[in-house]
C-alpha cells in the first residue's frame, strides 16, 4: 500500500515524471542495499580484519549508497550512526544526521570510538 501511496503523490504532483522519479528511487534504494551486501563482501579494503570479518570497504559504493560503502567499518562498530571513520571516508548519510542533530529531529546517536 505504501508503495502505491507514494507513486500516486507523485503523479499528482509531477505526472508521468513523478511516478518515473519515485519508480526509480525506489529501484536505486533496494537494489544499491542488496549490492552493498554483495560486492562489499567481495571487493575492497579491511581495515579492521580478523578472520571472520569478510565485509570490506568501497570507495565507489560508498559514493553510490550515500555512505553505506564502508561496510568493514559498519561490522567493527555496528552501533554507529557514522560509517566513514576517516576524514576522507565520504559518508553523506552521517552529514544528513548531523543536519538533523542541529535542527532538534535527533537528539542522540553513537559514535565510533576514537
């Protein structure tokens, strides 16, 4: 229902483009899910390894997912709301909780230890 909620509003609000919009994020969200689970087992660096650890880290599904490529990262500290521990480790889900800590949405969430 929520599914069909969603693509309504956009036809109502944008026409054919909405319902194309909305269809395709949903597309872009489920599926770049499924290959951080795929690929990010697969390929990339482990920072933080250890022989049962196989999730890596992904620069280029890092950038695809909005930050959800440092997967090595998310299985050392599944708690955190922040999965680029680095300085350069881009993570613009992080940025977008920290957009919503300062206007009072959210009020608390973890952080990897130092």
């Amino acid at each position: 229902v929520h599914t069909f909620s969603v693509l309504g509003i956009a036809y109502w609000w944008m026409g054919i483009y909405g319902i194309a919009v909305a269809w395709f994020s949903y597309v872009w969200v489920y599926n770049s899910g499924d290959a951080v689970d795929s690929i990010c087992h697969l390929f990339g660096s482990r920072p933080y390894s250890n022989d049962s650890q196989l999730a890596t880290n992904s620069l280029i599904m890092a950038l695809i997912t909005f930050g959800d490529g440092w997967h090595n990262n998310h299985h050392f500290y599944p708690k955190s709301a922040r999965h680029g521990f680095k300085p350069l480790e881009i993570d613009t889900s992080f940025y977008l909780i920290l957009i919503l800590n300062k206007i009072g949405i959210i009020d608390q969430f973890y952080l990897p230890p130092k």
